[in-house]
C-alpha cells in the first residue's frame, strides 16, 4: 500500500463531524474520500481541529468544498441548544420546598 486514505463525515446538515485515515477506521456508507495516498494520521492532511473551543463543529461540505461555518452560524447554534438539566443540588431544594410545603399543608388542615 502506498498510503492511506482519508475520509470525512457528515451530519444531515452537511456540517463535517468527523475526520479519519483508513488506517485506523473503514469508511461507512456515505463517508467523503478527501485524499487518497496521504500519511497514516488524518492531523497530517487536515491539521485544524474539526471542532472549536465550545465543542461545535467548525466546518462544513458544500459543493465538495469545505467551508468555515461563520461566527453568526456558530452563534445561533450555541443560542439554540437546550439549556442543562438542573444539578443535583437543584433538584434537592426543590424537593426540599415541595416537601416542606406538603408538610407544613398537612399540619394546618
């Protein structure tokens, strides 16, 4: 073999997801050669990170180009996930509070 080849992965929106060198993972149905014959590490033919500081993927796949998402697309992304689930301590007041208040209606009725 003369080299590997390395591939990426798209989401249903087209934003790439994952990278990878067939050296180490077999492509899947609908994964993109991006280059035949390359260096055994993917971070050789791709060096910039797939993802950026928040976790958010940094490009995507348009017309068999990649193409850096804008800060205005990362943004709206960022502001439209879900927010946390509540913490433990969260959780415990609140049931503390219920509970208080169930107690505290048994008491006076």
């Amino acid at each position: 073999m003369d080299g590997y080849k390395h591939y990426i992965r798209l989401n249903g929106a087209g934003i790439i997801i994952h990278g990878f060198s067939s050296a180490f993972e077999q492509p899947q149905d609908g994964d993109i050669l991006i280059s035949e014959y390359g260096p055994r590490h993917f971070q050789q033919v791709w060096p910039e990170s797939l993802m950026n500081e928040r976790g958010q993927y940094r490009y995507k796949w348009m017309d068999g180009q990649r193409i850096e998402r804008s800060q205005t697309e990362l943004d709206d992304e960022w502001n439209a996930r879900p927010s946390a689930p509540p913490s433990v301590q969260e959780q415990l007041d609140k049931a503390v509070v219920e509970l208080t208040t169930l107690i505290a209606m048994q008491q006076g009725g």
